[in-house]
C-alpha cells in the first residue's frame, strides 16, 4: 500500500537499441499505472536535461539502461521483474503532492507531504522532478537511431516496421525528464531522527517554458535513503496536485 516505484531510464535519440527503452517504458506504465513512475533521462539530444544527465550517465555502463529505485542497472527488458521485487517493500513514508498553478505566469508550485511510517534520520534526501509525455520536434536531432529497423532483430513495438532512423515527425517522447529539484541528490531537510507518526512537508517551485505542455506534465515525489536509494515515490497530474492542496 502507497508504494510506487521510481525507475530512471537513461536514453537518446543517437542510441539505437533506445527504442527498446521507450517500448518497456510505455509498457511499464501502462501495466502499473499507479504504483509505477517512469522517468526518461536525455543524454545528448535535444531533450537533455543537463543536472539530471550529469550525474545520472555516471552511474550507467551502456544506453538503454534503467536504474529501478537507484539500484542496479538493469536492462530495460528486466524493469518488470525488477519492479515486481521492490512494489513488496513497505515505504518508510507515504508521498502526497500537492500544487498551485498560475497559468498566465506559468509557474508551477509543488508541495510533497511525506508521512512517515517507519524511521529515518538527518541522512535521508527529499526531490521533486517534471515530466512531460508527447514531447515532439522539428529539427533532425529529434530523429531517432533504429536498430529493430527492417525486422533486423526482431519486433520491438512496432519499431521493427520503422526505417533506421524514425523521422522526428513520426516520434512521440514520453515521460521525459523536465526540471528536477533541488538537484539529483535531493535536499537534506531533516534535522536528527525522523520518527515514525512524523509530516513533514517541503515545497517546489518551477516555471514552466511556453512550449511545454501543463497538461502532459505528471509530477514526482522521491523520498531518498541514507544509502542514495529511492524509498518511495509519488506521481500525478497537476490538475490532481492542484485537487490535492498546496501545503506550505
């Protein structure tokens, strides 16, 4: 109950077994829809987020991979049965979002609750990240590599009927990393032990681009341990953050 489990894909357009990632991506949030929170991570193309990227590719030997929690890497084809080890983990701290949206100046505030179950201390992290869903471009760069192309190594999806490189007007991005805050490591906000009963609540402010669009952006909530990995995670639109209540 009120566990959903955070996996960070690194990807790229220039990548070409990536179009795997976005398959078992698509799929994973498809089949676990609510206990589930997908990030895609840019490497190197146009939809890099630079503070993410940084340090999120060290951690990775080779594209597509997917750290599920910030675990081990895993290729996207093990997201599944690494997922189905971790959604049996009883959270230390259910994650609640909550939001104001002020769309003539754009600007997205996030509130993440976090009540504690179970005990923490001064080490843990708390962060927030964006991500937005049917992402397009124009410019070649948005073009993606295909090494399923012409069936050559069996169906992917539907890439195997896509030449090598899918045009960028054939190519829909989701669950692309947008902004992430504070940082990838996450702020420290606690102050000694965290014991269980405990709320605390931090705020997120973020403004959004014009050509982002608010309705296929999804909000994360990320409780980071002691030892760098995701606890526990939370995920909604920003109409359901807004339905929520923003808390200071």
């Amino acid at each position: 109950a009120n566990k959903i489990v955070v996996g960070e894909e690194g990807t790229g357009t220039w990548c070409q077994w990536c179009p795997r990632g976005a398959v078992y991506m698509d799929y994973m949030h498809d089949t676990y829809d609510g206990f589930w929170a997908g990030i895609a991570v840019h490497n190197q193309d146009p939809m890099v987020l630079a503070e993410y990227d940084g340090p999120f590719s060290g951690l990775l030997q080779g594209y597509p991979s997917v750290l599920v929690e910030r675990g081990t890497e895993v290729d996207p084809l093990d997201m599944e049965q690494n997922f189905l080890s971790k959604i049996v983990n009883a959270p230390t701290a259910t994650l609640v979002n909550g939001a104001t949206w002020d769309v003539n100046t754009r600007t997205l505030n996030v509130s993440v609750t976090y009540t504690f179950a179970g005990a923490a201390d001064q080490f843990w992290r708390v962060g927030c990240v964006l991500i937005e869903d049917s992402v397009t471009g124009s410019i070649s760069q948005f073009n993606q590599s295909n090494a399923y192309a012409n069936n050559q190594a069996g169906p992917m999806g539907g890439f195997e009927s896509l030449p090598a490189s899918v045009p960028a007007a054939m190519m829909n991005y989701n669950h692309v990393a947008r902004a992430i805050s504070p940082n990838f490591l996450g702020a420290n906000g606690f102050t000694g032990v965290v014991s269980p009963g405990a709320i605390h609540t931090f705020n997120f402010t973020f403004v959004l681009p014009a050509d982002w669009d608010e309705n296929e952006i999804s909000i994360i909530g990320m409780l980071i341990d002691d030892g760098g990995e995701i606890d526990n995670g939370s995920l909604t639109s920003i109409d359901e953050a807004v339905t929520n209540g923003y808390v200071t």
